[in-house]
C-alpha cells in the first residue's frame, strides 16, 4: 500500500492500534491505588499508635 493513496488516506490497521493498553490500565490504576493503600495505611498505624499512647 502506498502512503499516498487517496482511497486509503484515512486508514489505519486494526492491528497494534491497543499495544500498551493493558499496561496504560495497569498504571492509570496504580497511580490510584498506590496512594489510596498509603493512605489507609498510614492512618492505621497512626490510629494504634494513638491506642496505645492516648
């Protein structure tokens, strides 16, 4: 196919057009989630630590 074809001007391949999706997915989630888990972690440790002391 030549690139410059007017009968496929706009196309493109089906095929790679979702290479990376999975692991755009994987970090979009854990951008999230990492923070999220931190959180509830830190307040945790923070809430036996004032058990304890308080």
């Amino acid at each position: 196919m030549k690139h410059d074809d007017e009968a496929h001007k706009y196309y493109y391949p089906v095929e790679g057009r979702t290479d990376g999706a999975i692991g755009d997915a994987i970090a979009f989630i854990a951008i999230i989630l990492v923070p999220a888990g931190l959180y509830a972690a830190w307040n945790t440790v923070v809430s036996w630590i004032s058990a304890f002391f308080f």
